[in-house]
C-alpha cells in the first residue's frame, strides 16, 4: 500500500471522527432545542388564559363571600372564614398565574438567543 493511499485513508476516517460529526451533532441539537421551545411556548401560551379566568373567578368569589352571597350573617366566624377562604384562593391564583408568565416570559427570551 503506497503512503498517498494511507494518508488519504487516515484524513478521511479523521474527518468523519472529528469535524463532520460535531457540525451535524451541533445542527441537530439546535433543531431539537428550537422544536422544544417552539413547543413549549405554544403549550403554555394556551394555559395562560386558563389561569387569567381562575384568577378572575376567584376575584368573583371574593367579592360574593365579601357579600356573604347576599345572605343575612348569622354566624360572624364563618363569614370571616369564607371571606378569607376566598382571599387566600385569590392570592393562590395571582401567584400561579405570575409564576407561568414568568416561566413562559424567560423561555421566549431563551428561544430567542437560538436566533443570534
């Protein structure tokens, strides 16, 4: 076997070893990333407005237990522990809503610095 042919052998099985399969893992981690943001993304965005109507319904709440519901008070304990029943579900629903923005809000600013 000459040594042009062995030189010849030996570079391409490097190229295949080194250069090649770096460039393809790295566009194919990009691809899978960007699905999974793309993904991601879509999937919460739909969930927002689940948790905005949680949040309104316990506002709606609040306000009826506020009202006792438009009942005469008869018991003063329970009508404090349902006003603050309320309170502590619409506090719960504030949270839940501002944690899935934030979450939603930090993987659109991932997704974008894929594009630089």
């Amino acid at each position: 076997m000459s040594v042009s042919k062995t030189k010849s052998f030996v570079k391409e099985v490097l190229a295949i070893l080194a250069g090649d399969n770096n460039e393809a893992t790295a566009q194919k981690i990009l691809r899978q990333a960007d699905s999974a943001f793309k993904t991601q993304i879509a999937s919460l965005t739909g969930d927002t407005i689940s948790l905005e109507d949680a949040v309104e319904d316990a506002r709606e709440s609040l306000r009826l237990a506020r009202l006792n519901h438009g009942e005469v008070i008869v018991n003063r304990n329970n009508y404090i522990s349902s006003l603050l029943t309320a309170q502590n579900r619409l506090v719960d629903a504030e949270e839940a809503l501002e944690i899935h923005v934030a979450k939603l809000d930090f993987l659109k600013e991932q997704a974008s610095l894929l594009e630089e």
